[in-house]
C-alpha cells in the first residue's frame, strides 16, 4: 500500500515510516499540510495517516483537503491525544478510523493489513 504519513514530530515519522516499510508499505512523509497537499497531489498514494494537532491544519481538515484532490484515497486518523469524539470527527470526515499514536501500534499496523486485503 502507498501510504502518505504527516506528522509535525519527526522522531515519529522516522520510526513510523520505518515501520510501515517493513510491513512493505511504500511510505512518504509530510511535517505539515502544506507538504502534505503537495505530496498528495504528485505521488499516488492510496492512504493518508495523519496526525490530529499540526501546527498549519488539522488532520480532519487536511484529509478533507487531500480528499477534494483524491477522492478515491483512504485516511486515518493518528494522535496522542485520541477520544472517541475525535474518531467520530474523523469517521463523519469519510475517515477509515482512529488511533492513539502511542498506545494503539498494533491495532493501525492490523487495521492497515485489513485495508490493504480489501485493494487486492
């Protein structure tokens, strides 16, 4: 799967993406929504993975964004901060879903493998 991944942290982008290739994702990486919308608009990519607090836009927003450019793209909704009204913020944007970035690893790595069986 081709998987856009924005994050403001790049500590956590280095390892996720590390992460993600080794699960043989082809991973790209933003640190805001301005590289983002760039990135989503010049490379394929079949998922966004966003972070919920960036300093330039909201992951929710962002992905509205990406989506009126890509609206076949998948997203999901990353952060540290998770509440389940955040993940119904993120399920009414047309979001797949939403993850703690720290305490839920496995649940997005085993949500991602489910999405990329469902594109085969």
């Amino acid at each position: 799967m081709r998987i856009l991944l924005v994050d403001d942290d790049d500590a956590y982008l280095d390892s996720m993406s590390t992460l993600l290739k080794s699960y043989g994702h082809n991973a790209v990486v933003a640190l805001d929504g301005s590289a983002a919308l760039h990135l989503a608009n010049c490379k394929i990519c079949d998922l966004v993975i966003t972070d919920f607090r960036m300093p330039d836009i909201e992951g929710i927003e962002l992905f509205k964004k990406i989506r009126r450019l890509k609206p076949a793209i998948a997203g999901i909704l990353v952060s540290a901060e998770m509440t389940d009204t955040r993940k119904k913020e993120a399920v009414e944007a047309g979001m797949s879903g939403g993850f703690d970035k720290l305490l839920e690893i496995d649940n997005l790595l085993s949500f991602i493998s489910e999405m990329t069986k469902n594109l085969d």
